[in-house]
C-alpha cells in the first residue's frame, strides 16, 4: 500500500493551481496575439481603425519608445487576476498578468519561483518575446487606480528570453478601459 504525505498532496495541488492559472492567462494572451498581428500587417492608426477608445500604454523599450494603438489597449479584471496591454501597428506588444489582484497597490514579477504574477513584452517580427515571471527577470507594477471602468498605472521590467538575451522597458504607464 503506498502512502502519500500531506507534502507531496500540497506540492501536486500547487502545480495543477499554477496550471489553471496559466490556462486561464493563455487564453487572453493567444487573443491578445491575434487581435496584435492583425494590426500588424497594416499600417493602421486608432483613426484607420475607427477607435474612439481613450486607453494609453506607454513605455521605453531598451531607450526607444513604446506606444500601443489605442485600440488595442484592454484591461481584463476576473477572480483575482488582471491582465492589462496594448500592441503598436509593428506587432510589438506588453503584457501584464496579477495574478494575485486585489486593486490600488504594488506587485512584483520575478521575484519568487512561486510567483506568477508576470510581464512579457514581445515582437511578432521577428517573433520573439521577453518576460519577468516567476524568478527570472524582476518588475514592478503599481497600480494607482481601480474603478469601475478604469485601471491605471505604471511599470518596470527587465525581461529575459534566454540567458543572455534581456529587454529593459522602463517608465511604463497605462491607463486602459476594463473589458
């Protein structure tokens, strides 16, 4: 008869907690790529595409600037877990997971192999991306307003893809509409 210890119990409930997280969170991230690379293989503005949309997501990547089309600025806001972006007409995008939300305050990304709370900035041409997840990389998000409607905020982030491949995006700010 084999036994389990409540160790080993907690360790596989924690792995398959992670993994519905990450489910969840693909989910919008797979959206999010898509809605990008249609966008990216125009030219379009927020005027070609018709928006009237009010979000801003800024930032600078490694020193050159970032500014999403307003579009494509969204804010997802659901049983403890925000997700927050936008993407430029290029195809490049940021992406912020809190996994563990709970309004106005400060969250950290890279911190701890047991934090998946997370920030991703990526480029469809060529397709790459950089993140802060879990314990590579770090970043802060300080989320400075939560309505109804609205989050806002600002972040930092060094990111990796790959030992000696790093992106630093700095002096990020978002303002996006809850969808």
């Amino acid at each position: 008869m084999t036994y389990c210890s409540i160790d080993s119990i907690s360790r596989a409930l924690y792995k398959i907690n992670l993994k519905l997280i990450f489910m969840k969170n693909l989910k919008n991230l797979l959206l999010f790529m898509c809605l990008s690379f249609i966008v990216s293989c125009s030219d379009a503005t927020d005027e070609d595409l018709g928006s009237t949309a009010e979000g801003t997501f800024t930032a600078k990547v490694d020193g050159d600037s970032f500014t999403s089309l307003k579009a494509t600025v969204s804010a997802i806001v659901t049983n403890g877990v925000a997700v927050i972006g936008g993407s430029n007409a290029n195809g490049d995008y940021i992406r912020i997971t809190i996994s563990d939300y709970n309004g106005v305050g400060t969250y950290k990304t890279g911190d701890a192999i047991s934090s998946t709370n997370s920030i991703l900035y990526g480029s469809l041409s060529p397709f790459a991306n950089w993140s802060s997840a879990f314990d590579i990389g770090s970043g802060t998000i300080e989320i400075t307003e939560d309505t109804a409607t609205q989050v806002s905020g600002t972040f930092t982030f060094l990111g990796y893809n790959g030992p000696n491949d790093r992106k630093e995006v700095t002096e990020g700010t978002f303002n996006a509409s809850k969808g």
